[in-house]
C-alpha cells in the first residue's frame, strides 16, 4: 500500500509540474551523498515518518449486507496511518529550486486529497481520495530541523506533505445463514438413538387478561 502511495504522488507530480521540463521524482533519503550524485532537475519525495491518525481510530465490528439487506460477514473497521513526506527540490540554482517548490505548493494546494485518476494499484481498487495536508506545522516531537540532522544534511526549503492511508485489517467472519424455520429440540442420544423423538418448539402461551378485582364486601 504505501508504495502505491509513493507511485501516485509521483503521478500527480508528473501532472501538475510538467512545465518546468525533465524533472526526476525520487523517493531516495536526500543526503550528502547522494546530493553530491545528483546530476538533473530532481524533486526529492521522502518518506520520513509512518505513524497511526488516533483520531480516527473506531471501535467495534462493521457489519457487512448482501442485496437483500441480510448480515452474511463481519470485519474490523479500518485503520489510518499517517505518512509524512519530505519534499525537496535539486537543481544547480536556488532561483530554479524556488520555482519547483512553488509549483509543488501550487500542486498540493489545489489538491486537499490525492486525486481517484493518479491513483495506482491496491488504492485504485477503493476509489477513495485520500486526505493530505501540506506545510503545516510538525508536532512538538517531530521538528524538520531534527530530521535534517539525522540525515546528516544541511538545512534545505521543503515542504512537509502528510498523506492519511486507509489500511484494512482483513478481519473478515461470515456469519450463519438468515433463519427461515422454527427451532426443533432434540433430545435423542446421538450414539444409542434413545431418548425422546425431536419436536418443535412449542409456541409461546397466549398472554391471560388480568384478572378484575372483586369488590369488597361490607360487613
């Protein structure tokens, strides 16, 4: 799933900055070594943090119906996990870096969900446009200095995207069929076949009228 995330980011980049020529899009840790490779037009898009969206966690089971509106499985609902991507923009000069990155924050602007016709694979199949944010502010724990630090990197423009993944748990039970037909108790040994012979049921006992109080005699 996540790298059918990575391959419709990398679609709609396409799309939507396709005016400034050739650019690579890149999923590669952007590093002093591999900066010092870089030789084109790159646009970096890292992957630098995978934590789950409590706020959208649910509890319980989701029942699933057939046509005629019967129970026949019940699944887990699923759960979200939020990927933050670290984009980049590489070129020779900052003027041309600037305009990359404005034409990202242009892309994901007009875009609060990555769109149902970039969408590859496994997330085709749901037809779900999945949330994203763009440049807002990173929790207390998680600064961007920190991670350009532990990329061993010097401090470069970027936007931070945050891209919210469904991700089903394929916990799936069916159920029994609908009942169509009265309980039958039988209470024959299986093994002797003694016992007394399966009967149905009995019905319910039709509910007595209350009975009316009986005046009080005097005297």
């Amino acid at each position: 799933m996540i790298h059918d995330v990575d391959e419709s980011i990398r679609a709609l980049i396409r799309r939507e900055v396709g005016d400034h020529g050739e650019v690579d899009v890149v999923f590669e840790a952007p590093t002093k070594e591999w900066a010092a490779r870089r030789n084109t037009p790159t646009i970096d898009v890292y992957l630098y943090d995978v934590r789950e969206d409590m706020r959208r966690r649910q509890a319980g089971i989701v029942d699933l119906h057939n046509d005629e509106g019967h129970t026949t499985a019940r699944r887990q609902p699923p759960r979200f996990f939020k990927l933050s991507y670290l984009l980049t923009a590489w070129t020779q000069r900052p003027e041309d870096e600037h305009r990359l990155l404005s034409s990202l924050l242009n892309c994901f602007v007009r875009n609060d969900a990555l769109p149902v016709d970039v969408q590859v694979g496994a997330l085709a199949e749901n037809d779900l446009a999945l949330p994203l944010t763009l440049a807002m502010p990173p929790p207390e724990d998680r600064a961007l200095s920190d991670v350009w630090s532990a990329l061993g990197g010097e401090l470069k423009p970027s936007l931070d995207l945050v891209i919210v993944l469904p991700w089903d748990l394929d916990r799936t039970k069916e159920t029994g069929p609908p009942v169509t037909e009265p309980a039958v108790v039988d209470m024959q040994d299986p093994v002797a076949g003694r016992g007394l012979p399966p009967r149905a049921a009995p019905p319910a006992p039709p509910s007595r009228p209350a009975r009316r109080a009986r005046p009080a005699r005097l005297g």
